[in-house]
C-alpha cells in the first residue's frame, strides 16, 4: 500500500472543536461524499468525479484539500506500469463529523486509520469496487438524462441487503431505477468470472424463496459477453425458477455501448437487449416499490 503522506495534526487530537470548525467549511458536495463513503466504504477517483464532479481537475484538487484537513484518507497499491488511481474512505475527522451527524460517539483516530488498511489489503476490495462502479455508472447516465425524469432511487450496500433478506441470499447490493414515472427495484450480482458458472445460476434458488415482498429482478453483471452467453446456455438447460426475473448485463459490451442505463440488458430467452426500465418488473408495474 502506498502511504499518505503527512497527515494533519487534528488527527491526534481530534475534538469536537475540530469537528465543528470542518463542519462549517464542508460544502454541499463535500456532505454528499461523506455520505456516500460512509454507506460504501470506498471509491476511485475516476469514481468521485462521475458521482460528484464531473472534472477530473476540480476533483482531484477538492480531494487533495479534503485529504490535508483528514477529512479524507486515501490509499492505492503497488502498480506496474503507471500508477494505480487513488482509492478514498473517511478520514478521522470526516469519519467523526459522520458520527456527530447519528449522535454516536467520535471513533479513535487510530481506529479509523486501521480500517482504511484493513480495507485496502481486503480479498474482496475489488469486488467492492467494480459494484460500486455499477452504481456509480447509473448515477452518471441518470444525471445525463434528468429531462426524461431518469434517477438512481435508491443505493444499498450489501450489508443493508443483507439485513432486509436475512440469509436466503447475499445481493451485492441493490437499487431502485427510475425512468418517465417507471420504476425497476433490483437486487445485484456482481460477477467477477471467479466461480463456475453453475455456482453463478444457483443462487437464484435462494432468489425465489423472498416471497413477493422482496421478489424484485435479479440483475447479474459478467466481465465479458462471452461469459454472459454461457450463463444464458446453461439456464437454457436447467430452467429459471419459478416467480424470479432475471435479467444480464456484460461490462465489456456496457462499455462500447453506453453503460449499465443503455440498452445492454438480457434476459433468459430473448436475444434482444432493452434497457433497465424496460426489465419486467415483478412487483407490478414497478411504481409500488416496497421503500
């Protein structure tokens, strides 16, 4: 892990004077990504510029300012050739100002530094990056299509989809789409082409066990469209279950063709591709979410 650099000397000695000075000079934006961080732990800087920026400069030089004042931490691996983009969690004092926003008490300095190595030397950090990626991705096609009234209604982490479906399943995460008045809840499987496939098509088993409460799409996103196929193969050979919608989308063929909001969706049987708002829903026509 490449370390930070010299960090700001509030972080030894973090009061709540500190915090509230650093809470006066937070900007909208800047509550936004403490927000954001707090719920999902970790994002790249390519990632905070299409969540809040929208510029690569800007981004990099609030961040930079945030970093200084131990608002933010930040953190990247060894990379060869170039360098690897920074990846950014809460900082002391932007973890304490969270803290003070739920009335808990200010968490050790130490203790969120250790956090942010344990989170960088994690197995499963990846794996956390390309979900939020996905996310990320549909909150920067739905702010290139305000007008048609598109929007990300909803972003849960996997723990908060842990806690709402118990232990039938482990969504990834889930969110609710929202396009010209139609809205689409669904749970995520992000798929990384790490396990056989057959494991991948098992877990809708679980899927149909929510009931109708929970019985929202199941989206999963592949590497590739090659790998998207086979899956699409096999659950031609051994069925959908019953009362679950799926649907598939591929990162490679995403990315030459508008990303997660396009029309880069599959499901079981129609080669065809329609975009998220057009994913049948299971719940109705999709406007009754369960919120």
């Amino acid at each position: 892990m490449t370390p930070t650099g010299t960090q700001a000397a509030s972080s030894s000695r973090l009061t709540a004077s500190v915090v509230a000075a650093e809470l006066a000079r937070l900007t909208p934006r800047d509550r936004l990504l403490l927000d954001l961080l707090d719920q999902h732990q970790t994002f790249s800087t390519e990632q905070v510029v299409t969540l809040a920026f929208g510029s690569v400069g800007r981004a990099r030089n609030r961040l930079n300012t945030l970093h200084g004042r131990d608002i933010l931490d930040r953190f990247r691996l060894f990379h060869r050739p170039g360098s690897q983009s920074w990846r950014w969690t809460l900082g002391p004092v932007g973890a304490a100002i969270v803290a003070a926003g739920r009335g808990d008490a200010m968490p050790r300095p130490a203790a969120v530094r250790d956090t942010t190595a344990r989170l960088a030397m994690s197995p499963r950090l990846n794996h956390l990056l390309a979900t939020n990626g996905f996310f990320v991705a549909l909150t920067g096609h739905a702010r290139t299509h305000i007008r048609s009234g598109t929007r990300l209604a909803r972003w849960w982490n996997e723990q908060r989809c842990r806690d709402a479906t118990g232990n039938l399943v482990r969504p990834d995460g889930h969110g609710v789409w929202v396009t010209g008045g139609r809205a689409v809840p669904f749970w995520l499987e992000m798929d990384l082409g790490t396990e056989a496939l057959q494991r991948v098509a098992d877990k809708l088993t679980g899927y149909a066990a929510l009931g109708p409460r929970r019985a929202y799409p199941v989206l999963f996103w592949l590497p590739t469209a090659a790998r998207e196929a086979n899956l699409h193969a096999l659950w031609s050979r051994t069925g959908i279950p019953d009362g679950v919608v799926v649907a598939t989308g591929a990162d490679d063929y995403a990315a030459a063709n508008g990303g997660p909001g396009a029309v880069v969706w599959r499901c079981p049987g129609d080669p065809a591709r329609v975009t998220l708002a057009d994913v049948p829903a299971t719940t109705g026509d999709g406007a009754a979410w369960d919120a």
